[in-house]
C-alpha cells in the first residue's frame, strides 16, 4: 500500500526514520532528540541487521531523514536528492565541521519518489552518485543505502506497530473509508461511526454562540468560520520576546506524535489556554476542532457526507484558508465537553469516569458508542480533546473531583499508549495550577490589539449585515472611530467587547464608558429590539420590564453564590425553581394563583426564547450561556436596594476569588449609576485590607484598586484616580501580586495626573528605604520602571542606581538571585549569577503550627514534597522555589484547620529575610489558595 508521508513534515519524518531504523537495524542504534544533531537522526556503532540480502554492516554508521516538502519542489526528486546528499557528505569535510567522526556506513531516507529502473533510473543514479561523491571528498565509505519512498512504504506494511504509531499522518485519501487497510485490528463499525459524529458535530459547531445572544446576521445565525480570527497569546517561550497565533500554535503543537513510547522529549505534552473574561476561549476550542474535521473529512468520497455537510465542510475549508490557520496534518479525531457538564454529571450522583461521559456525550449524536469502542479508538487512531471552562467549575470540592477524574483518564490514556493531545481553557482568576504544569503548557492569549479589534469588528459587520453595505459601512467607520477614543478603545480588548460595541454602534451615538455600562447598554438595546417588534412577545416584554430585569438579576446571583458551593451543579439551575419563585414574587401583584401561574410561564419562555440571555442548555435546567452576562446579572442585584447595604455588601465579597469579575462589574455599576457612593466603595477598599493578618499580607483591596486601574474607571475622576493610586501603590513591596502587572497599570494610571505620578514616586522611594523581603519585592517594580520613558522611568533608574550602592553584601545576594528567577529583570550594578545548589529544604520547613490539629498537620505534611533549593550566592545561602513546580493544594474542610494554616503561613512570610524573599513570594501564593472559597450568599432587598 502506497502511504501519504507527505504530510509528516521534517520533523515527525525524523520521527518515523528513527523508528524504522531501529525495527529494520536492531536495538543497537542510537536516536537523537529534536534540536542539532550533527547530521544525524540515528547512529549504530558493531553489526546490524542490514542488508539482508549483502553482508551485513559492522562498524559506525549513520542515518539520515531528507524530507522534501511538495509545495516548494522544483526541481525533478533524484537532482534534489543528488543536491542534499552532496551537502550532507561536504559537511564532514568542511573546514572547521564539528560532525566529529566520519561515518563508515550512511544510510539516507526520503519521502521523494526514486524510480526502479536500470541504470538510467532514480535509485541507480543516487548509488552511483554516492560511491562518486566519497571518492571525491575521500570519505571511506563501506556501504551506504536509501530508503525512499516506496521502500519506506514496504516497511510500514511489513511493521504494523509503527504504521498504526503515523495512521493520522499516513492514512492516504478518504481516511476513514481506508482505515482497516490501515489499522487491520480496528473494530470494522468503528469508521463509519467515527464519520458519522465528525460530519453531524461539523455541522452542529458550525455557529457562533453569540448568533444565539443577540448579535445574529440580518438573515439569521453566523456561522463561525466567516468571524472567526485567531488570538494573540504568548508562551513561556515567547514572554518577554514576542507572541505567537494560539490557534495556528496549539494545531503545529498537535502535528507531532505524542505516543508515549515515542515520546523522547520532556516538554509538557498538552496545552492549557489561559484568558479573562470574554476573551474567546471557547470559541477558539470550537474552531480548532472544526479545523480538525475539516482535517479528517477533507477527502471522504462525496457519497459518505450528505449535502448539508459537504456545503459546510466546503465554506469553512475556504474560511480556515483565508484566516491563514494551517490545516492539521495529523489528521486527529476531535472531541470537545464543557468541563461543568461533566461537574454536574457526576453531581447528579453518577460515577463516571471522563472515558464514560465522552462515550455518554458522543453517543447523543451517532447511537452505537460505547466506552469500550471509544477506549480501542483511542488505542488505535490520534486525538485531540478540548476540556473547556475550568473556570465554571468554581466549587474547589467539584472541580477537585473533575481534576481527579481528568488525572485518571490522563493515566488510562498512557497506559493504552494512546495519541491523545488535551487542549484545557481556563480563565487566570482562580486558576491554581489544577492542569499540572508538567503536563499542560500554558498559553496565555493577550487583549486585542486595536488592529486585530477592527479586522475582528469588520468580519463581524461583513457577515451580519451581508445584504446591507450601507450599514456595514456605518458599522466599521462607527467601530474606527470608538478604537482612537481613550474611553472607548478599552472596551475593545476581547471579542466579546467587540461584537457588543459593534451591536451598541448600530443604534447608539453615545457609547459605553466601562463594562459595566457596555453590558447595561447591550442588555437594554436587545431588550428594546424585542419591545419594539408588533407581536404579543413584544407587548408582554413592554409590561413586564421590572419582572423580567429581577429574573436576570435573581438567576445571575444565585448561579453565581451556587457555583463556589460544595456539591452544587454549576451554571444551570432548575427550570421549575425558577418558575416557582417567580409566581412567588407574581403573586403580591396578582390575586389569582392560576394567572400568577400563566404569566411566569409566560415570562420564562419570552426571556429565553426571545431575549436569550437566559437559555436551556439541557432539558429542565436554566442559565447562562455567555458567563460574562450572568456577571453582569449578579453585578445590577448586587448594586441594587437601599444605597445603606450596597457597600457593605460589597465590602463582604471583595476578598472572594468566585466573585472577583462580578465585583469589578459591579464597582463600575457604582461609578455609573451610584455616584453619590464612589468614595465610599474606595474607602472601602482600605478597610478590607486591615480586617485580619491574611488580609493585611494579601491586600485583596489593594489588588482590587489595582484591577479597577487597569480598567480605566476612574480616568474621567482624578480625585478617585489618585486614591487608587496610592492605594495600590502598596503592592510594589508585597508579594500579593504579579510585579508585571503592578509595574505595567500603574506607570500607565500615572501617565493619566501628574498627581498620581507624584505618588509613584514617592512610593518607589520608600520601597528602596526598605529592607528584607520588602525591598526585593520593591526592586521587581522598579527595576521595570527604569526602562520605561519619561520621569517615572528615569527617577526609579537614579533610585535603583542609589540603592544597589548602599545594599550590604546579603542583600546583594539576595538581589542576584534576580538573574536566575527573572532573567527578564536586570538590577544596574549587579553581575548575572549562575546558581550553584548546595543543599535543600522542603517547604513545609518554614511553616510551623503553633496548634497542631490532625487535618492542618496532614495539609503541611504534603508540602514537604515541595523542594527548597539552597544557592550559594556570594557566601551566603539563598533559598529558591522552581517556579514550574505547581502547588496542588488539598482542601482543608473545617473553620479551625483554615485559621491555623493561614497563621502559621503569615507568621513564615513575615519571618523571612531577605535571602527568603523567593520563599516568601511562594508562601503568598499559598495563602491565596488557602482562604475559604465559599463566600456568604449576598442579601439583596427584592431580590434574593
């Protein structure tokens, strides 16, 4: 069977010479990992099993891959082969090579096609021309060999294991319809079940979830591929020196054989993309495995798919084109879940494995799947697996659970020797590292630029007003001139934002100021589309407008307490739970019961059926399915009632992760609607962070003034401005927060009032007063400080300068170990340092609890897994934390043991110095994921 190695690329062509070559030469040979190789994929040194039919070599010998890619091939295979294997050969013998010692015998691969005929033929003419080119640069060659294609063909039938390894990549044509010729032992029902639910999901995927949010085209729903774009993201690769396209980077990641038994490098095998709120996230999982059935069903016989699809495959191949998203080559069998249905799967009692709910999930579509036909597949056939929204699983008992269950199906996975790639999403708030890092890599994407924001806007315009260039046109300028208005331009940094704006634009002159009123507006343009439409529905929403705005505000707060409570479903309620409180509130307006009944029944179908904010993603449940609007929700109940409870209830909730999003929503309610109440909810800030010893290290307040900095809330109030200013200031000598964020928002709110300005520098000059672990922290933000321009940058230069002169020789210890932890961050006046380690600690060393409860001991306990290396650093020992390391922090159950943890942890922080200021930064973020995740259900008057 002639195979397709064309589309294995150099790298996994290397890949699969390696393999040959030890099956075909015998365990003796030596393989090279990816990076330099000196001219080598493999190496044997004493006999081998090859040729068969001459006398076998003994002796060192080397293999080579040349492969040859299609798109740029000119000239005919045998001159390209004659050209590289000249180039090969010379490298030996060049002036100053460091190929080291020259082969004895030199076997070559190639995908290209070398003729069988005598003499005049392609193999004959590149024997011949090996033989020459030894002669002539006098490299003694005692036997050399090629494989090519047609005999690399032959092996892959002789050896099955390495065929069924490459099956995604080689499987020619109509994959499917192929596969048993390909993989004899797959189960003969399996293809056709395969093509069934790849062709159906295409189909079903085919739409944006916001088409059903009230941003769908004049003609109906839009369908992804005309709006899709892919996000800017960096990497750990990237921080610092560029950015890559997270969806063209996750498919070149999964164009790789991941088998373990293949697997020589130790880089994390699967992917976690990382992004706030509205930021595309799942909408990038969706178009990825759109990519990958488009990859899989590409070259199906027309007779298998029906029309319908056909058409669609057709559309979104031409729309991934002219996106430029590379096309998999490892043709991957796509799955994707929402990791909150799988939560309130196993809530509702089941036991159920990961590998039972996607067989459960699949079968929906193509009836016949089972665990153990998904289980062979698995075995047999690559795939890629998208866990999407870690983040709606909020309840930490919860998602423990999915984490565990993830973490079994990862070990099932191996244990079959499965090619399996898992993509996870998560928003960065209240992430701690439950995907392990060793594992997943992080992708973090970054806001839209104003360029990607207007490519975005324009597609978005393209295809909702396809019949109506006029409008179209309005749009786009409209959008233009919103992205060059300070105030605007911030409110279009995510998609989300975007296709709001774009909705808003269409109706509005004026335009939104911050998120809060971004959402208000959406909500009331929607509800206004529906209001002014001639038909009962729209009556119905004209009368009942205070009915239907408590509805969202009650179903929004309530999923949002519900979704950090232990055991509760995440983002759905019931359906007749909310019918009954609603006929509950209908009924001190309406004597009779049965009208009161009606009318909520009424309201509900109007609410979902029409405005869709609220949906039914499953029978008898209600939500949610943009968590951005149920924030939004949550954020108008918690601004409402009497001005006397708002800031108090505010106040109640600002250290809570759950409700960190709903918080700044509703903090820009306050700026927007409650004016009167803007220096309370800034003074309120201040309080929080002196309600207890945890609070004074974190400064959750602090964090928060930072947050709404960098939402640009109070550019228009410089009173407001300068209060969160210096209030956030405070973090430049804490280890509560990223210095990359603290340095970046606030030399950007300075830039806004020379005021504010004046207040970072006086705190840059207290943080180099400081001493210990506050000044380490200090250097971080101004070591930043000092390369931006203007009198900020050039002040905290002289500072650092100052300081770095009058340090004692610990302190400058401490300091170098800057150039290891953040290589990004040079100190004036410090030498680079190469650590050397003389020794180590666990972390659970520095933590001592003064009472020792069972449950605290056991949660210290596990940190003594969590090495502390010590580096000497100019005589004196420094200790440092490897900050891929993640912290999988158990749960501690009871009241008492969370006190005595979170004291024993303060007291550690404050007891370092400043050579454990790295422990100390570790210790904060420990105590973050210590506090109590369960925030106390808000009371509002009316609603809740």
């Amino acid at each position: 069977m002639d195979y397709d190695l064309s589309r294995l690329g150099t790298r996994e062509f290397e890949h699969l010479t390696q393999a040959l070559a030890k099956r075909v030469l015998g365990a003796g040979v030596s393989v090279f990992g990816d990076g330099k190789d000196g001219g080598r994929e493999a190496t044997f040194r004493g006999p081998v099993t090859y040729p068969l039919d001459q006398k076998a070599w003994d002796g060192y010998g080397v293999v080579q891959a040349k492969f040859r890619q299609r798109s740029t091939a000119r000239n005919p295979d045998s001159v390209w082969m004659e050209n590289v294997i000249r180039e090969e050969l010379g490298a030996w013998k060049a002036a100053g090579s460091k190929r080291g010692e020259l082969p004895e015998f030199i076997l070559f691969t190639t995908n290209v096609v070398l003729s069988p005929v005598p003499f005049s033929g392609g193999i004959d003419r590149i024997d011949r021309f090996i033989e020459s080119e030894a002669k002539r640069l006098k490299i003694n060659l005692k036997g050399w060999g090629v494989w090519h294609f047609d005999e690399i063909c032959r092996y892959l039938d002789v050896y099955p294991e390495i065929r069924q390894s490459y099956a995604g990549f080689i499987t020619p044509g109509d994959v499917l319809s192929r596969l048993l010729e390909v993989l004899p032992d797959a189960v003969p029902d399996t293809a056709s079940m395969i093509r069934i639910h790849a062709g159906m999901e295409l189909v079903a995927d085919q739409w944006v979830r916001l088409g059903q949010a009230g941003a769908q085209a004049d003609s109906g729903r839009i369908g992804l591929g005309p709006v899709a774009v892919d996000l800017e993201a960096i990497t750990e690769a990237t921080q610092g020196v560029g950015s890559v396209r997270a969806g063209a980077y996750v498919i070149e990641r999964g164009d790789s054989i991941l088998r373990p038994s293949l697997q020589t490098a130790k880089d994390p095998r699967h992917a976690l993309i990382i992004g706030g709120p509205g930021q595309g996230k799942s909408t990038l999982g969706q178009l990825i495995c759109q990519a990958y059935r488009v990859a899989l069903l590409d070259e199906e016989g027309e007779s298998l798919l029906t029309a319908q699809a056909r058409e669609v495959l057709q559309a979104l191949r031409d729309d991934l084109d002219e996106l430029g998203l590379p096309r998999p080559r490892s043709r991957r069998w796509p799955l994707r879940i929402a990791l909150h249905d799988y939560a309130n799967a196993i809530l509702g009692g089941e036991e159920l494995s990961l590998l039972h709910f996607l067989a459960q999930q699949a079968s929906r579509r193509t009836p016949g799947i089972t665990a153990t036909i998904l289980q062979r597949w698995l075995r047999t056939w690559p795939w890629i697996l998208v866990l999407d929204g870690l983040d709606e699983v909020a309840s930490p008992y919860t998602r423990d659970l999915v984490m565990t269950r993830v973490s079994d199906f990862l070990i099932q996975a191996r244990g079959l020797d499965a090619d399996l790639f898992i993509v996870g999403t998560t928003r960065p708030q209240g992430y701690n590292g439950e995907f392990h890092r060793g594992d997943f890599e992080p992708i973090r994407l970054v806001e839209m630029s104003t360029a990607d924001s207007l490519h975005y806007a324009g597609k978005l315009a393209k295809a909702r007003h396809r019949d109506d260039p006029d409008m179209r046109e309005q749009v786009v300028k409209r959008i233009a001139v919103a992205s060059r208005e300070a105030g605007t331009a911030r409110l279009m940094r995510s998609p989300l934002q975007v296709t709001i704006m774009s909705l808003l634009v269409e109706k509005r002159a004026r335009m939104p100021q911050n998120r809060f009123e971004l959402f208000h507006a959406y909500y009331d343009t929607i509800y206004a589309r529906e209001v002014d439409k001639p038909n009962s529905t729209g009556q119905l929403l004209a009368e009942n407008r205070h009915h239907v705005d408590w509805l969202h505000q009650y179903v929004g707060v309530l999923l949002q307490t519900r979704a950090a409570q232990t055991g509760a479903r995440d983002s759905v309620m019931l359906k007749n739970e909310l019918e009954n409180r609603l006929q509950e509130r209908l009924k001190d307006e309406i004597d009779d019961p049965k009208k009161a009944s009606s009318l909520a029944a009424k309201l509900i179908e109007a609410v979902t059926d029409r405005l869709v904010l609220l949906v039914a993603p499953e029978l008898d449940y209600i939500g949610f399915e943009v968590r951005s609007l149920q924030e939004y929700s949550a954020a108008r109940a918690l601004i409402s009632g009497p001005d006397a409870d708002i800031i108090p209830r505010l106040e109640a909730l600002a250290q809570h992760p759950s409700w960190r999003n709903t918080w700044l929503l509703a903090a820009a309610g306050v700026f927007a609607l409650h004016p009167h109440l803007r220096s309370d909810l800034v003074n309120a800030l201040r309080t929080v962070d002196a309600l207890d010893r945890t609070t004074m290290t974190l400064l959750p307040g602090a964090q928060l003034a930072l947050s709404l900095l960098d939402e640009d809330l109070a550019r228009q109030h410089p009173r407001h401005q300068n209060l969160l200013v210096q209030h956030a200031a405070e973090l430049i000598t804490q280890s509560a927060a990223s210095p990359i964020t603290v340095a970046n928002v606030l030399v950007q709110a300075a830039s806004r009032h020379d005021q504010a300005n004046a207040h970072l520098e006086r705190a840059a000059k207290n943080a180099v007063s400081s001493r210990g672990v506050r000044l380490m922290n200090g250097f971080q933000i101004l070591a930043r400080w000092a390369k931006t321009p203007g009198q900020l940058g050039s002040a905290s230069q002289q500072l650092l300068e100052a300081a770095v002169r009058r340090m004692n020789p610990e302190e400058r210890a401490a300091a170098r170990l800057f150039s290891v932890e953040k290589p990004w961050v040079r100190i004036p006046g410090l030498a680079a340092y190469r650590p050397v380690r003389i020794g180590h600690k666990s972390l659970a060393d520095f933590i001592d609890l003064d009472r020792k409860s069972p449950e605290a001991s056991r949660f210290i306990t596990y940190f003594r897994r969590q090495d502390v290396y010590q580096l000497d650093i100019d005589g004196f020992t420094v200790h440092y934390v490897e900050p891929n390391n993640p912290f999988d922090v158990p749960l501690l159950e009871h009241d008492d043991a969370v006190r005595q943890v979170e004291q024993a942890i303060v007291n550690a922080i404050e007891a370092q110095q400043e050579t454990g200021w790295h422990v100390a930064v570790i210790l904060t973020g420990l105590l973050e994921q210590v506090l109590p995740r369960e925030a106390p259900q808000p009371r509002v008057l009316g609603i809740i």
